[in-house]
C-alpha cells in the first residue's frame, strides 16, 4: 500500500493530475469561509448552536452537510452543489419520460454534451429560486428565535443574495467540471465529499467532549466501553458500504460464433454486471428530501395541522423511521425500474448474437434480467435502509449531536467510501498502464456503483 502511494509521485502525468485536483479541492474550501453580505454572522452561529442537536432535522441540515457547513455560516457557497445534484437527477428521470431527452442521451458525446449543457442551465435556475426563498426566510427573524440575522432587509439584499449564492453555485460547478477534465476522479463528487471530510474534526472533537470528563460541552455521555463499541461499529459499517457498493450479480453472456469471410467472429464469454445497489445513494436523497419536507414548510407556516404533521414525521420518532423506510424501499425500486431497461439489453444481446445461456434470446431474455435485477434489489434495498437509519438510531438512544452520528451511516457515509473507491480505481488504471503495481496486489478496485 505504501509503496503503491510512493509510486504515484513517479509518474509525472498522474502527480499533476492530483496536484490540480488537491488545489483546485482548496479554492472550495477557501470559499465556503467567505460570508455573504448583510449577514450578521455571530447572531447566525448563535443561533446554529442553539439548535445543533436537530440540525439534521431539516432540509436546511441536509443542504449544509452536502455544502460542508457553509449554509450554517451563510457563505458564498451556502447552496453548495445540492442545485446541480437535483437538476441532473430530475433530468435523468426526464430522459426515460421525453422522448426528445431519449434520443439525445441515445446520440453519444454529442448528445451527453447537451444534456450536461441543459444541467447547468436548470442548476441556474434553481439555484435562484432557492436562494431566493433563503433571503426570505434570513430576513424574519421569527425563524431565529427573535434574532436579527439581516441588518439591512429589503429587495436590496434580496437580490445581492440571489446573485451571490447562484454564483457560488455556478462556480463550483465549474470547479468540478475543471477537476473532471484536467484532474482525477468526478470532480463533483470529490467536491461533495471534500465538504463531507472537512466536518470530521468538528465531529471528532465533540465525541470527545462527551467522553471526557471536565471538557467543556462534556456531560460524560458517553462511557469507554460506547466508544469503543461506536469505533467498532463504525469499521463494521464501513466495510459493509464497501461491499455493498462493489457487490454485482453476474449474469453468463456467450457470443455465437460468426463466420465472415475467411475470419471468424465471437464466440467469447462474458457477463453483464448487475448492481445490487443501483441507485447508489440517490434513493436516500429522495427519501431524506420528502420526509424532511414537512419540518422545513412547518417553520415557514405556523399552522396547527402541520405543525403536529411535521412533529410525527420528526427524527426519532416511530412514524419517522417507518415512513423513510418505506421510501427508501420505494425508491431503490423506483430508481432501478427507469435506469434498468431490460428490454433494451436482451434486444441488443441478440443483435449482436449473444444469449443468456439457458434463455431464449429476446422476450424471455428481457423477462429474466428483470426477474434477477428485482430479487437481488431487495436486499440491496433492505441494507441500504439500514444504513440510512442508523444516524438517527445513534442520535437517538445515545444522544450524540446528529453531525457525529452522520458519519455511522447515512447519506455523507455512503458518498464518501464510494468516491474513494471511484477515486482509488482511476489512480490504479493511471499506474498499471505505465506498469507499476496498484493498490491491491490481487483483484481490482471497482468503481462506484451510482
């Protein structure tokens, strides 16, 4: 392993490549410290203090997890990515829906180019739409217990902020696709994950001011024998994300032999990976979205009804638990049924004379992979949910502050041990064709299954 980290810096080409990437990962960094105009930030982080413990509870917690803090600072970056994650995730849906979308996504490069063009357009657009609603809802101080947050409220600072938060926004995207094209790895996803990582010392620090005895914050929460059962726990979670990512349902392909001329062509074996995760963390994203939902409209509508609706739906709750479940089940199927077209694949196996051995080509190809791709969904799904609740279970039964429950499970744990894994993939594909040995002397390291 050692020597495999040793041998990146000898390879000219790859030591730029991480070396743009790490600098390009501290311009963001930098610019989530930057705060936006007109806001008082010392009133801001009191009031963020006062409510760390349900700071996970909203979709606002949910925004400053993806953002790496800067939505609780109000910076330049207080949107984060989030725009651009759910405009490409509503224009993925869109393309199984619009059959224009189809063709496009069916053209190659140049059609990929304009879907990614049409990405940035929509992440523009909500982006001013959300910040816009943020303006509004800094500027009542209702919402921050009596709080001033806004010294000069009005369309003045309205608009500054729209045009402040929309740029971050923008630039960050432009950031991840310059580490995409002159760095290595997703240049988004590494962006994600950068802001995830830089709360871990946040984190950390707190676990151990609820462990330690006369650390201020410290209640002695949590005893020797929980922290050694949380450290544990956690490695126990981390390899079961591993395999969960990497985990795929190999189904058996041979090629008939053709006869062309004096050449003859197929006859090869091979398989078709089926992904026993095949939303990745989208399905969570989803869930997390809608049953946040209600909490966050019941701080802009103090209306008695919703009120008590988004109180059943808190975190911790029965009702909340039961009801992410559901929709992290829901959603795994939901997401597998518009990205897993089984038709498409049988009808392309027998274009090119390949067959499921066994199966008839076509129809009952189709039929098959669509069985197969639902039984191994389930607990693909089922593990997924697990996952999802465990943060809320810890935050729950030993009342440690949900950022440090975060990192046992969820969302921010699944994003960042499947961008290592996509991250440590390229950078062995990058040493083994200049014939030095990977990370791994036996086997390979998959990519994200996302």
């Amino acid at each position: 392993m050692f020597d495999a980290i040793t041998n990146i810096f000898k390879i000219p080409d790859l030591k730029k490549k991480i070396s743009i990437t790490l600098g390009l990962l501290l311009v963001y960094r930098v610019g989530a410290f930057i705060p936006t105009p007109g806001i008082d930030g010392a009133k801001l982080a009191q009031f963020f203090a006062n409510i760390a413990h349900t700071q996970g509870g909203t979709l606002f917690g949910l925004m400053n997890m993806f953002a790496g803090g800067a939505m609780e600072r109000l910076t330049i970056f207080a949107l984060g990515i989030m725009p651009y994650i759910s405009a490409s995730i509503i224009l993925q849906l869109l393309t199984t829906v619009i059959p224009a979308l189809e063709r496009l996504a069916k053209q190659g490069e140049e059609g990929r180019k304009k879907i990614t063009q049409y990405t940035r357009y929509f992440t523009v657009v909500l982006s001013i739409i959300q910040s816009f609603f943020i303006a509004l809802w800094l500027e009542n101080p209702d919402r921050f217990q009596g709080l001033q947050i806004v010294q000069f409220p009005g369309w003045g600072f309205r608009i500054l902020t729209v045009i402040t938060l929309t740029t971050g926004t923008a630039f960050i995207m432009w950031l991840g696709e310059q580490i995409q094209e002159k760095g290595i790895g997703n240049g988004i996803s590494l962006i994600i994950t950068a802001g995830i990582v830089s709360r871990m010392p946040e984190a950390f620090v707190q676990l151990v001011a609820l462990s330690t005895p006369g650390v201020p914050g410290g209640d002695v929460q949590i005893d020797a024998f929980k922290l050694v059962f949380l450290a544990l726990m956690f490695v126990a979670v981390v390899v079961a994300v591993v395999i969960l990512t990497q985990g795929v349902r190999k189904i058996p392909v041979q090629y008939a032999k053709r006869v062309v001329g004096r050449r003859i062509y197929g006859g090869q074996s091979t398989y078709i990976p089926l992904k026993v995760n095949q939303g990745g963390v989208i399905p969570i994203i989803f869930a997390q979205s809608i049953i946040l939902f209600p909490s966050t409209i019941a701080g802009f509508v103090p209306h008695g009804g919703m009120q008590r609706f988004a109180s059943a739906l808190t975190m911790g709750r029965p009702m909340y638990f039961v009801v992410y479940s559901l929709l992290i089940l829901f959603f795994c199927y939901f997401y597998a049924a518009i990205t897993f077209n089984p038709i498409d694949i049988a009808n392309n196996l027998k274009r090119f004379g390949g067959f499921v051995p066994g199966i008839r080509p076509g129809r009952q190809t189709a039929e098959y992979l669509d069985f197969i791709m639902t039984r191994i969904t389930l607990p693909g799904a089922l593990f997924l949910t697990v996952v999802a609740i465990l943060p809320s279970i810890i935050n729950r039964q030993m009342g440690i502050p949900f950022m440090v429950a975060s990192f046992f499970g969820g969302t921010g744990l699944l994003i960042v041990v499947g961008v290592m894994l996509d991250t440590m993939r390229q950078v062995e594909s990058h040493m083994l064709t200049r014939h030095y040995e990977g990370f791994m002397k036996k086997g390979r390291v998959r990519g994200r299954m996302s």
